[in-house]
C-alpha cells in the first residue's frame, strides 16, 4: 500500500530532478512548435509592420508608412467592409436557422436520424469542391438555382456577376453549411432536463413559453459559442471568393483573407500583407472581446457551473 | 410557400385550457404532420447540390447545358472518370500527394498531441501552467497573421515547393485544440493502472503508449478524424508552399480542373466527386467521432 502510494506520488510528479526532465521532454514538441511556428514568426511579422519587402529584393525599412498606407487604402476598406458585410449578416441568419432546424428534429418526428445526415452533409464536402459547385449552382443559364426560381416565373438572375448580388449569394451558400451549429445545438437541447420544461407546463407555459423561458435561456451559453466561432470563421473565409469570383466583380467579393494573400503572394509586398494581417488579427481579438462583453447581459450561466 | 406558415402559426393551438386535452392532441399530431413534411422538403433541398455534382459528373457535357436541366442523366458516362485522369492534369498525382500530406500530418498531430497531453496531465514541471496558457491562447490566434512570416521563414530554409511545411509544423503539437482535448480526456482517467505499471518499472513512455493511449481511443479517433479532415480540406498552406504542379494535393488540384476545364462542368463535377467519396466512405464508418469531435469542441471551447 506504502509502495504505492510512494509510487503515485513518482508518477504525480513529487518535484525529481528527473521529472523535471521528462516532463519538459515530453512537452518539447509544443515548446519548440510553438517557439519556432508561432512565436517567432509572431514577432517577426509584428517586425514587418515596418519593412517594405518584396521578396525578390532586400527588405527596406518604411517607418509607419505601412500603416498609414493602409488607413487609406480603398481596397483595404472595401475588403474591411465586405468582410463586415458578410459576416454581420451571415452569422445572425446562420445562428437562427441552425437553432430553428435543431429544435425541430429535437421533436418526435420520423426519420429524425436521416434529416440530421441530410443537413449534416454539406459539411463534409470539402470546402474547395463545395466552391466549385455552387459557382454552378449560380450560374445565370445553367445553374440549379435560377432553374428552381424559373418554375415561379423568376426570370435569371446573375448572382456572381452583379457587384450587389455577390455577397448575398456568398451568405446565402454559407447557409448551406450550418450542419456543425445545428449538431452542437441539438446536443444541447438534449441536456435540457425534462423536469424543468415539466415544471414550465405546470405554470401554465405553452410550447413558445416554455421554448421563451426554460431552452433559450439554457441554450444561450451555445449559441454565444456558436456565434463566437462562426464570427471568426466568417472574417477568415477565402476559398469561396479565391474560387468562385476571384474578389470580383468590381471587387464586391473581395474578403480581407484575400486581400492579404494577394498583397502578399501575388504583388510581392510582404511588410505591407503583414500590417494587415495584424489589422485583422486585432479586429478579430476586439470583436471576440466585445461579444464577451456584451454577452454578459445575455447569456445565462448556471451558479457553480463550470 | 403557405406550407412553411402552417407550422408556425399552430403552436398557438397547445395554448388550449388543459380541459380540451384530446383536441389538442390532435392539434399537435398536426403540427408533427406539418413539420415533417416541412422538414422533409428542406432536407431534400440540402441534399440537392451534392445530388446534382454527383449527377453531372455523369452526364455527357451536352446534358450538363441542356434546358430544361436534366437531373438524372439518361445513361451514366462513367467516362467522365477516366477522362479526368488521363487528362493533361496529373489528377493521380494531386490524389498520390494528398495521401502522403495527409497522412504524415496526421500522424505528426496524433503522436506530437499525445506526448504533450501526457505532460500536461500527468507531470508536473515547473513553468507548466505558464506553457499551459500559452497553448490555450494559441487557440485563439489566427493562422492569418503568422501565415507571411511562416512563408518567409520556411523558403529561407529551403523548404518551398517541398512537403516540409505542410507536415513538419504539425509534429510540433501546433494545433493547440488537439492538445488540450487529449489532456482533458487523459484527466479523467484514473491513475492506479498507470502507477502499477510505474512499479513494475514501466517507462512513461511505455505507460503512455500501452496503458492510457489504449484506454482513450475515443479522443484519439475525434483527434484523428478532425485532423485528417483539415489537411485533406486545406487549400491556403499548400497554395502558397508549392509551385509545381505534379506536388499538388487535390485540394489545389481541383482549382486547376475549375481553372484550365472552366468549360468541361462534367470533369470539374468528376473531380469533386472524387474528393468527396473518401471523406463519405469515412463519414459512413466513423459519423460517430464527427459528431463526438463537434460537441466535444462546442463544449471544450465553450
């Protein structure tokens, strides 16, 4: 019994030199992942702020040109405004269709488990062969889209060809991909205990009070998470605009990623795609602090939750 | 369209007094009705542009422009299949390449998470907790902003056009979210056994690898279905690594099908279809850690 106990204190770690050892041996791979993937390349492109770089040339210092370049650059802004464009609309419409779709296959319906594979199905398409057919999906001549509308007279519309028509056919495919919300919702929902919605019948409540007062409220911790996560997946998003209009037409689909990616990869100014990058990465911390914030007033954690 | 209002209107109905219980209960099997059918309608609808990629990857390319469109096409050109492979694009190349990525990352990913996750749970050292923190805050960073100085990092040490950073950062344990779903579930596994195992004069090695790696195969599963979904599914790292065409993975690959065959839909449909079938086969066999690995998440991260 003694031997065991000493035993786990050995394995609890009872402050041995060699432990020590270990236990920095078997972290090593993060510790240098870190230091060398993260960390160093963290600073160094906090450093680029200050460079102007096109890789085929010596760095050259600029000071804050950089920065003051990108205060006024209209394709800076017009990415920043897209991307909030896209985002401030999509994730809201995003949240209220996966909760919607989660509480209805939460009730005794048939088949319940082929609807959640049936939603649950645009998620595993790969993001690019998922790109690439709904580029056909909106097609004006060919696409399924403007066929289903032609059967309610709909004449064709250009979806990715007119400047104001791109990004809400950019939110209208994101909605296609709400499978990953719906399933978080759904395990949610199962959590919910059946005495505490009893106990809201008792009082009187119907089903939209009962919804009002006992699962939205209990739901909030998730949908602040789905929200939260689908926020800052949208500001990021880049496949579909590289693949289906290339930022175009008239740069209505170009999304921050893309912009930096081709101030970076295809004009050669790296100091300048690192300044915005930071951009983003700043505007992504402030906006998640925010949400935190606000959340405050309106999520609902449970008293000695975790 | 006026299917879509039923349902919504009717849970007025379940405000009846309790004393017409019976007609409500009818109400309700009404409501289920409605929603069924409503349910079953957008199920379909979602289905839909996958149905119609597999589809169009077997017509010939006159039914894939023919109006009114035709959804089923009248004798599955399986052709389309082989055309995609003998075609000017290396599709067998970009699939060969694929595998080796995906699978090296993947490996890297499982082996790094787990040594690390063992040292978080079941050492202690100093400076852990202040390591600790630093993986949990790289959850949070964006690979945007490291994405530059990583490119001119790895093409000074003349690892452009090469595998190396697609793969070598993930045996660092760099994706901080694997790491700390493994320590979680390395935690709530007692440690009597391992500590048996410590007097019989097992290594930590041996105890990680033949005691609690066994015992937590659920997470690595999660672990190894996730990780293997974001190195098949990658676009940007491979885009901006390589340069040649015959190391591409099919990821970059299909946007070379969408680019140079703009105007062969049947092919570019093909290789997608192409892309999809693995992660579906695997979907099939394992739906059980896609759905662990996402609420998992959702409530890991919170």
């Amino acid at each position: 019994m003694t031997a065991l106990q000493s035993a786990g204190r050995l394995l609890t770690g009872g402050g041995r030199r060699r432990d020590w050892l270990t236990g920095y041996l078997f972290a090593s791979p993060f510790i240098l992942g870190f230091l060398i993937f993260i960390a160093y390349p963290m600073l160094h492109s906090a450093w680029l702020i200050m460079f102007e770089w096109d890789p085929l040339r010596e760095p050259e210092f600029a000071g804050f040109s950089n920065i003051l370049k990108m205060l006024e650059d209209p394709k800076v802004n017009k990415s920043l405004f897209n991307s909030f464009f896209y985002t401030v609309i999509a994730v809201p419409v995003q949240l209220c269709i996966s909760f919607t779709l989660a509480l209805a296959l939460s009730q005794p319906l048939w088949f319940r488990d082929y609807y959640r594979a049936a939603f649950y199905l645009p998620i595993i398409v790969p993001l690019v062969a998922s790109a690439v057919v709904w580029q056909r999906v909106f097609h004006p001549e060919f696409g399924i889209l403007n066929e289903t509308l032609g059967w309610f007279g709909v004449d064709p519309i250009r979806w990715l060809f007119e400047p104001q028509l791109a990004k809400p056919a950019f939110i209208f495919m994101s909605l296609w991909a709400i499978g990953r919300q719906m399933v978080i919702f759904i395990a949610g929902l199962g959590n919910i205990p059946e005495s505490l919605k009893e106990a809201a019948s008792l009082d009187g409540a119907n089903a939209f009070g009962r919804l009002r007062t006992v699962v939205l409220p209990l739901m909030t911790p998730l949908i602040f998470y789905n929200m939260v996560i689908a926020t800052v997946n949208s500001f990021q998003s880049f496949i579909p605009a590289m693949i289906m209009t290339e930022g175009g037409p008239s740069d209505a689909t170009l999304f921050v990623v893309l912009n930096i990616y081709r101030n970076a990869f295809q004009y050669g100014r790296m100091g300048y795609a690192s300044t915005l990058a930071w951009e983003l990465f700043l505007i992504i911390v402030g906006f998640t602090i925010m949400q935190f914030v606000i959340s405050r007033r309106w999520v609902y954690y449970e008293e000695g939750g975790n | 369209m006026s299917v879509t209002q039923m349902p919504l209107e009717q849970p007025a109905a379940a405000q009846a007094p309790l004393a017409a219980k019976p007609r409500r209960k009818l109400k309700e099997r009404l409501w289920l009705a409605a929603l069924q059918i409503l349910i079953t309608v957008l199920s379909v609808t979602f289905l839909v542009p996958t149905l119609w990629m597999i589809s169009s990857s077997l017509k010939v390319s006159t039914e894939v422009f023919a109006h009114p469109i035709v959804w089923i096409p009248r004798n599955p050109h399986w052709a389309n299949y082989i055309t995609a492979f003998t075609g000017h694009l290396p599709l067998g190349s970009f699939i060969w390449n694929t595998v080796k990525i995906v699978v090296f990352a993947v490996l890297g990913t499982l082996l790094s998470s787990s040594l690390v996750a063992y040292s978080f749970a079941r050492i202690d050292w100093p400076g852990k907790n202040f390591w600790f923190g630093l993986l949990l805050g790289s959850m949070m960073l964006p690979d945007i902003v490291t994405l530059v100085p990583r490119f001119i990092l790895f093409r000074t040490i003349g690892w452009y056009d090469t595998f190396y950073p697609l793969i070598v950062p993930y045996w660092g344990a760099v994706m901080a979210l694997y790491v700390f779903l493994i320590r979680q579930f390395f935690m709530g596994i007692p440690g009597e056994l391992e500590d048996a195992a410590y007097i019989d004069g097992a290594s930590r090695l041996r105890t990680l690898t033949q005691i609690l790696m066994p015992l937590s195969k659920p997470v690595m599963a999660t672990v190894a279905v996730f990780a293997l979904l974001q190195h098949y599914n990658d676009f940007l790292n491979p885009l901006i690594y390589l340069k040649t065409m015959d190391k591409f993975p099919l990821a970059v690959g299909i946007k070379m099908f969408n680019d140079f065959e703009v105007q062969r839909w049947e092919i570019v449909f093909a290789v997608s279809t192409i892309m999809l079938a693995p992660i579906l086969v695997l979907f099939i066999f394992a739906q059980r850690f896609f759905v662990q690995g996402i609420t998992m998440t959702g409530f890991g991260g919170r």
